[in-house]
C-alpha cells in the first residue's frame, strides 16, 4: 500500500436569564456590523472546502491502520486538543473566556487547516467582536498571540537545528544549502525585527506577553511529545526515544521555509535512522488521514452549525 492513499458561556449565560439569546444576537450584530458577518462567512468557506478536499480521503485505509487501544485515542485527543486548549488559557486570563470560546477555538484550528494561514484567526477575531460583553478590541490580543507564537516557534527552530545539524548534515536529505541558509535568514530577521519593533507590535502588557510565550513554549513541546507517543503506540517495535528524535526533526522541518516536499524530507529521515520502509511510511501516513478526516468532520459539523444557527437568527 502507498503512503498517498491513505492520505461559547457564562457572560451568555447570564445575559441570558434577562433577555432571550435571539435578542442578544441581534443587538451584537446591530453594534458590530460587518465584523459580526466574519464567522459565518469563513463557516461556508471551510464548507466548501469540506465539500472539495473529501474525496482526497481514504478513510477506510486509514482506519485499518489505526490501532485498536483506547490508548492511542486518548493520547490522539490530547495531541489534537492541546493548541485550542493553550490558546483557551491564554483569552481566559485575557478575556475571561468562558468555557464556550473553546469550540470557537477548535474552529479556528480547523479554519487554519483547511483554509489559508491566519484564516482562523479573523474567524476567531468576527467570533470575538459578536459577542457582546466579551471584549470591546480583540484585535490587538488575537495579533499579539499569532506574533507570540510566530516569534517562539522561530526561536525553537532555530535551537533544533543548531542540535541537530549534526544529524541533517550527515544523513544527506536534498536540501540545498542555499535553501537551508535562506530558510535561517528568513526565521533570524523575522524575529530580529519582531524585537526591535515589539514597543510598537504589541499592545499587551509585558506580563501578559510573558505568559503568553511560556504558554506557547509548553504548547510546542508537549506536542511534540505527544506526536511521539502517538507514533510509538501505532508502532510500539520502535523505541519511544527514536520518536521523539523523529518528531523534533519533523518539527524542526515543518517550520524551515524555502525547503520544498517537507513531508517526503521527514519520511527520508525517519526510513534512514529506523528503517522499515512501509511501516514508517503506513504509520505516517494513517496519522495524516486520521487528522485530515477529523478536521473535514468536525469543520463541516461545526461550520453547518454556524449557517444554521445563523438563519434560526435572521427567521
């Protein structure tokens, strides 16, 4: 078998007890405009995409793959739930999120995926902005949180590859040097700038920026943990600290720019230093469709809710 086949709330609920929910919609779409218009519009783009990327998805070879344990559904749910759930911590100290924003964020993870880049922070800032009482400017936390993560992403990249450059200059991947110079000059002068204009960029205090970094950092590594975990249980013969070499490596790829076939570059790396072609292949590639299948199911789920709920509103 090849690889490519298997290809809201308490301030809701309080508002609630005094006016019905439809009222409050209404006056937060009088008050917001066109920002009110975002999330919904975004819900039928990743319909859309929904519609146009599932026949990409072989689930029925996927799911044969997929181990039998609960424990690899349960490690499976952490490492897809970790980025909505860090960035939840982060808008609760902000905001005072309530516990419903954690959907509008599994949302925004989702709209990232199958839509362009930072396409589900705009989704998150129209969601914001709709809601009354939430917070009055979210655009200046959402920004400063994307540049955060951007910054600290870049900072770890750039420490992975000084520890592994051993390992990437010996196994002799194909990527050109010039690409890989380019891909450190874009990281190195991205976060240059960030720093030296940071007085302007962000507009958070310097204690929240704080936090946000750490919460970003612990985000980071405790995926790369857990995509190791994931990886061991769906191919225990291979030891666990083999993948977490691997899933530092693969990290450490996805984030260089400039250097094309980031998966194929992966996929030589993990064949090189374990071998078993087809199973590492397999196991990656089950891992991949598992993911692309919740992101089509939960997207298409939650975007139908959205244009749904909407017209129940406009009736």
């Amino acid at each position: 078998m090849r690889s490519t086949d298997l290809v809201d709330s308490q301030s809701w609920s309080a508002l609630g007890k005094v006016r019905p929910r439809l009222e409050l919609s209404r006056l937060a779409l009088r008050q917001n405009g066109w920002g009110a218009w975002i999330a919904p519009v975004i819900s039928v783009a990743v319909i859309c995409a929904v519609i146009a990327q599932i026949d990409r998805l072989n689930l029925v070879e996927v799911w044969k793959l997929v181990p039998a344990s609960p424990i690899f559904w349960f490690v499976y749910a952490a490492w897809y739930l970790i980025g909505p759930a860090s960035d939840w911590i982060i808008f609760r100290r902000l905001w005072q999120l309530p516990l419903a924003g954690f959907v509008a964020l599994i949302r925004k993870l989702i709209s990232n995926e199958l839509l362009l880049g930072y396409a589900g922070e705009v989704y998150f800032y129209g969601w914001a902005r709709s809601r009354a009482g939430l917070t009055g400017a979210p655009f200046g936390a959402i920004k400063d949180v994307a540049i955060l993560s951007a910054l600290v992403g870049n900072l770890v990249t750039l420490l992975m590859l000084i520890g592994t450059w051993p390992l990437i200059g010996a196994l002799h991947l194909g990527i050109e040097g010039r690409m890989l110079l380019l891909s450190v000059g874009v990281i190195l002068s991205s976060s240059c700038v960030t720093m030296l204009f940071r007085r302007r960029l962000f507009t958070l205090p310097a204690a929240d920026l704080r936090f946000i970094a750490a919460a970003q950092l612990v985000r980071i590594t405790a995926m790369t943990l857990l995509a190791a975990m994931l990886w061991h249980i769906a191919l225990p013969s291979v030891s666990l600290s083999w993948w977490v070499l691997l899933a530092t490596v693969r990290l450490l790829i996805s984030r260089l720019p400039f250097v094309p076939g980031k998966d194929l570059v992966f996929a030589g790396v993990a064949i090189f230093l374990i071998g078993r072609e087809a199973e590492i292949s397999d196991t990656l590639a089950m891992i991949g469709g598992l993911t692309f299948a919740v992101h089509l199911l939960f997207g298409a789920a939650l975007a139908i809710r959205d244009v749904v709920g909407l017209g129940l509103e406009e009736a």
